[in-house]
C-alpha cells in the first residue's frame, strides 16, 4: 500500500467529519446531514455550535485563498474532513458515497458512484433549484416581495409542468431494471441519491402542500411516495428528524406562500 493509500485509509477510520452551514435553515447542508445520520458516524455541525456563524463567514470572507491542498470554497455547505475541506453539496456527497456505503464502489461497480450523482442531480435540479426559483425567479438578492407577479407566473408553471415531469421521471426511475426491485433508485439498496430525493420532496412538500398532495392523489407516482415514506421510516433518519438536530423550514430554500402553491 502507497503511504498516500495508508494515509487516507487512516483519516477514514479516525478523522470526524466537520459541517459548515448556516444555523436556522436545512438549506443544502441537510442533504450532508442525512447522509451522515444515516451511516451512524460522529460529526460537528456550526448549525449546533455557539458562534458557529462566525466559522461559516470566516470560510466565505474574501480574504479566504485557502491553502496549499484546498481552494476557497464559494457558498455552504463545506465539509471538513481531516487535511480536505471540500464544497458544493452534489461534491462533496459523491466524496461521501464510498466512505460512507452510501454509493457503490467502483470494485464492484465501475460506474454506480456516477449513476447515483446523476439522480441525486436530477433531484437537486427539479426539486431544490427550480423550487428556490420560484420566490425568486428574477434576483437571488432581491426581497420575493418585489418580484412577486413574476414569482405566481414561475410557481403556477412549476406546480402544472416541472414537478410532475420530475415526479415521472423518478417514477420512471423506479420502474426500471437499474432499481433492482423498485425499493430505491439505483442497485436494490439505499443510496445517497434517495436521501436527496426524500429531502426535496420533504421541502417541495412544505412549500407546495396542496399541489404535493394532488400529486399524491393522482396514484401516478405511487413508488416515488413510497420510497419517501420508506426513507422517513428509517431508523436512524427517522430518530434524527424527531431530533431536535432537524431544523425547522423557514426563510431558505423552501418557503411557503400561499399564493404561489395555487
């Protein structure tokens, strides 16, 4: 074994895991999270920690270069992992994947990590991006109050077009042989990637409940709800989301108006 190999092989066994995130919101560091619950190992989080701000800011601040093994990271979540500080959710949950048994290894299956990122992907993509997009479909950096005409026409395509072309593609996801029963997405067993499409299907859920539930009612989508359901009932998920970890939906990615859920 290279000293590299023995090395990382060390830190894998004993290094602790360290979340940098913003406190008072899930946001993107919930997908981190569950990830971490699920495979049982020992982490910190900032979300948790007296002045934990101070540690996001001080990552984000412009006078953070990095060093000579890490490049600055841009926005949260960061993770922190013996000598690597890693960002960007989607990253650092395909870092996650093999350490954790959250994604095959390439051993046993040469391209599976890459299978279970584009899935995770997807879900980010319909369920979390397009989600955030519609109270804020003009500037990320403006108030939702002063884009809100063009926020109900963003929402009202969302509700009647993307989120039933996502729900069908995971659907569809389900019913294929690459699922391997139809339990979960990818090779007959959990996935980071059904973490990710529980986690925004929880957050579509809070901010469009009625139309969430017109889709539930269609039956059209029936695997797709029972591997949310199958996911919440997990043990060790299901005892962090009664935790008092769980943070509440607020004023993040997910937000609940009204006006916008039809």
């Amino acid at each position: 074994m290279s000293t590299r190999a023995s090395k990382r092989q060390r830190m894998d066994k004993d290094e602790k895991f360290h979340l940098i995130y913003w406190p008072g919101i899930p946001g993107r560091g919930e997908h981190i999270r569950l990830a971490l619950e699920e495979a049982g190992v020992a982490y910190t989080d900032t979300a948790h920690q007296e002045n934990g701000v101070k540690e996001v800011i001080s990552q984000i601040d412009t006078s953070n270069q990095g060093d000579t093994a890490n490049p600055p990271p841009f926005a949260p979540p960061i993770l922190r992992h013996g000598e690597y500080t890693l960002s960007q959710t989607p990253n650092i949950l395909l870092y996650l994947g093999p350490l954790l048994g959250l994604s095959p290894l390439p051993t046993d299956d040469p391209v599976g990590m890459y299978h279970v990122n584009q899935l995770a992907l997807t879900a980010l993509d319909g369920f979390s991006n397009e989600a955030h997009d519609t109270h804020h479909p003009i500037a990320v950096g403006d108030y939702y109050e002063n884009q809100k005409d063009e926020a109900t026409k963003k929402a009202r395509d969302y509700r009647e077009n993307r989120l039933p072309k996502f729900f069908g593609y995971f659907e569809r996801v389900l019913s294929g042989d690459a699922s391997k029963g139809g339990e979960y997405l990818y090779g007959g067993q959990l996935t980071y990637a059904d973490l990710v499409l529980f986690q925004t299907m929880d957050g579509v859920s809070f901010a469009f409940p009625k139309c969430i539930e017109k889709l539930k009612e269609s039956e059209k989508y029936d695997k797709v709800f029972a591997l949310y359901e199958r996911v919440k009932e997990r043990e060790k998920i299901k005892a962090y989301l009664e935790s008092e970890r769980r943070q509440k939906y607020s004023q993040g990615i997910y937000r609940h108006y009204s006006e916008l859920d039809g």
